[in-house]
C-alpha cells in the first residue's frame, strides 16, 4: 500500500499553470492507469488529465477553479491491491493510512552537520518500516531519499536499517533549539493608498468580462513586448504561380485526398525550407545565451469560433513533403477548432507563422510567441498590376502579389538577417515548381 501524489502535469510550451475546470473522480472513487480524473484549462487547450496510477483517490488537494502551478500535487491516489473504494472520511484512520508530516519534531543534523528535511512526506510503507525498526521521526528525518523530490523509498529505508545494524550510521545528533526572548515591533501607521476614482460608463456602452482565455493571451501578449524588442521587415512576394498550381490541381486532390488544398501548407513548406537556410531564426533566448533549435516545429495559427487564436505545432516540418503538409495542416485546423487537440500537439513550437489574409488583411506586424524570436504574418492575395520581366523586355501585367510580415526579436536577430530570411521565403514562393504533382 502507497500514497502517491498526482501532480499538474506540463501542458504546452511557456505554460506553467492550469485551471482546475471540473473534477471526474470523487474521493473514494477507484482510478484505473490511465484513466481521466479530471480536466484543466489553460490558455492554449481545456483538456482531461489521466492518473499515472491505479487506486483510489482519497484526496483532492486542488479545486474547482484553483489555478495549480505545473508540478504542484493536486491528489493523492493510495495504490494496493487491497484498496476499496471507502470514503477516508468515514473509514477508520490508523498511522499507517496517513501522510505524516514531521513538523513538530526538534531541528535534526545529519551526521555530515547539514540541516534534515522538514515537512517530508513518507509513505505508508516507509512509516510501517521505520516503526518496526524502532526508527523515530527525527532519525527518519535524516534518512537520504532517491525518490521524487528526494522522498524515502522502500529500498532507501531498508538500506538505513542495514546500516544501522552494521554499525555504519552515526546516531543522529538532536539540537533542541533554546527559547527566544520575543521582540517587540511597534506597528506603524497604515499608509492610506489613493483611491481610484469610480468610471461610469452610460448607457451606450456595454461592459464584457474577459473569459479565462482572453486573460491569458492578453498577458502573454504584454510579456512578450516587454521581453523582447520588436521589429518588422515586409517583403511582397508574387505567388501568381501558386494561385494557378491551386486552381489547377485543387480538385483532383481532393477527389483522390479527401482533403481541401488552401494555401497554408504550400507556405508553411517555403518557411520550413528557409528555416533550414538560416538558422539562427529558429531559436530562443536563454538569459544571454542563444539555443539553437535543431527540430524545425512549426506553430500554425488558428482562428477559433470564440475568436480566440490557438496554435498548434507541426514537428519536424522540414521532414514533411507538400502532401504530408497539406495533410497536417487540415488535420491540425480542423481538431482546434473542435477543441480536439491533445497537450504535447500545442508545445515546443519554434517558429509561428499566422496567416491574417484569410481576414482581408494585406499585412500586420505580429507579436511573437515566446520563447521564439520571430514570428511570420501572411498577408492577403490580391491581383495588382506589375512589371514582368521578360527576354524582349519589361512589360505590365495582372500578378497575384502578397505582403510577408516578418517580426523578430532584436535582441539576436539584426536587420540583415531577419530581412534575408523573410526574402528567402518569397523567393521559394516566387519559384514555387508549378510541375509537381501531389498525387
């Protein structure tokens, strides 16, 4: 028999807390491996979180609507092969069943004079040993740990307890900490902050609350121009032979695929190639130093329903043909938009690409996704007039021409290169091979 705790699992890149949303389980209620005990919420998915263990859950420690930080206990699961689903609240309590927590015990040093533990969490197993072997908790407490976060396992008490017969452990030495005369602190005055003066608003005007989500994009937003200095390159690029491949090949495709040919993954794939041409732009700031990504993963945008933005990640994208692409890019757009996506399908991006065209706008100057540097805004397709150059001369014609927007981080990305890579991408656009078939 074992308490083990169940902790807020990471979620995504740059997120480092969760929102407790509702509670699947109910203390006493059997857990199998795997099995969902709850959802949480997080500015980029509300998702169900499994058990890693079976048993039966015999405490929460989180609530509804408590926001846990990533790696803080939420439950507590008592694993054993005799474990009913009996609620602790009305089963006898024993020592055994408990979590002790050594509080209250006088300081205790090591035979190495370093500081024991404090506030320890033992196990049922490890408490049922120790009390056989006549181990009290102030010796229990110097007992070193190889589990999770330095927790005594079975094999670290068993150990001890061969040692101690062996002669090889020193008796604990307990210093009893000798009374403090108090201090007396006088208590200054308060100081009066201004009050805010109250805003009416009439009856023209109508007041919205931010939903959860919004919260937290406005936050990361404001994060992310605080940390990183922002500037923008603009490059128009002619993709007139891209919008002639699409219109040409878009149906056979879909017959043969079954999926809609937009123009998203024929994007994403120039990105992904110029990626690999300058990779310094696929990387992240570490205090001062650069870590060089050498996956290429690829955040993609996604407008919800709600209007909020999510934005799932293409792994390895560079690895990925057009068709492959294209096939993830429908898979990935579709699944956010039902709120189908898992976890670890929202992390570890390393560059964004958001396509604002698709609401009409021609360019933008996006913000970057922390802890990326740069991130890339696709401008609306629009029929201008253009110089086409030929042998017998230069001549005016109709072009499909679009605007590339490109925000990096000026921390580590200078004027040249992030000018010469957003050029790179329309130049593969620009020489986009209107031969290749996708099926």
């Amino acid at each position: 028999m074992a308490l083990v705790e169940m902790l807020m699992p990471k979620m995504g890149e740059s997120v480092m807390e969760g929102t407790v949303l509702n509670w699947l389980k109910k203390i006493g209620d059997k857990i199998e491996q795997d099995e969902a005990v709850l959802e949480v919420a997080t500015d980029k998915v509300d998702t169900e979180i499994p058990s890693l263990h079976a048993g039966v859950l015999v405490e929460i420690l989180a609530q509804t609507g408590e926001v846990v930080q990533v790696g803080k206990p939420i439950a507590r699961i008592e694993t054993s092969a005799e474990a009913t689903a009996t609620s602790p609240k009305t089963a006898p309590e024993t020592p055994a069943q408990q979590p002790v927590v050594a509080n209250s015990a006088p300081a205790v040093v090591a035979a190495n004079n370093q500081p024991a533990a404090s506030n320890r969490f033992y196990s049922p197993l490890v408490m049922s040993i120790a009390k056989e072997e006549g181990i009290s908790m102030q010796e229990l407490d110097t007992v070193k740990g190889t589990g999770l976060e330095g927790r005594v396992t079975k094999q670290d008490i068993l150990a001890y307890v061969k040692d101690k017969k062996a002669g090889k452990v020193a008796a604990p030495q307990v210093i009893v900490q000798q009374p403090v005369t108090p201090v007396v602190t006088v208590k200054a005055e308060p100081t009066v902050e201004a009050v805010k003066p109250a805003v009416s608003y009439s009856g023209n005007a109508d007041i919205i609350e931010m939903d959860r989500m919004r919260k937290m994009i406005a936050q990361r937003m404001v994060d992310s121009k605080r940390i990183s200095p922002h500037v923008t390159s603009f490059v128009e690029a002619d993709v007139t032979n891209i919008v002639q491949w699409k219109n040409a090949n878009a149906k056979s495709i879909k017959e043969k695929e079954g999926i809609s040919v937009t123009f998203t993954p024929i994007f994403l794939h120039a990105v992904a190639r110029a990626l690999k041409d300058y990779p310094l732009i696929n990387s992240s700031v570490d205090g001062d130093k650069i870590i060089v990504k050498k996956d290429i993963n690829l955040g993609m945008a996604v407008a919800l329903p709600s209007g909020n933005l999510i934005v799932p990640v293409i792994r390895n994208a560079d690895q990925l043909n057009l068709l492959g692409m294209a096939h993830k890019v429908n898979d990935l757009a579709k699944r956010a938009r039902e709120n189908k996506l898992k976890p670890d399908e929202l992390s570890d991006g390393t560059y964004t690409v958001s396509n604002i065209g698709s609401f009409g706008n021609v360019m933008g100057t996006p913000i970057i996704m922390q802890p990326q540097v740069a991130i890339l805004s696709l401008g609306a397709i629009v029929k201008k007039p253009a110089v086409i150059e030929t042998p017998q001369g230069d001549l005016i014609g109709i072009r499909h021409m679009m605007f590339l927007s490109h925000s990096y981080d000026h921390r580590i990305v200078d004027g040249a290169l992030g000018g010469s890579f957003v050029r790179r991408v329309a130049d593969y656009l620009e020489k986009f091979d209107v031969s290749q078939k996708l099926v």
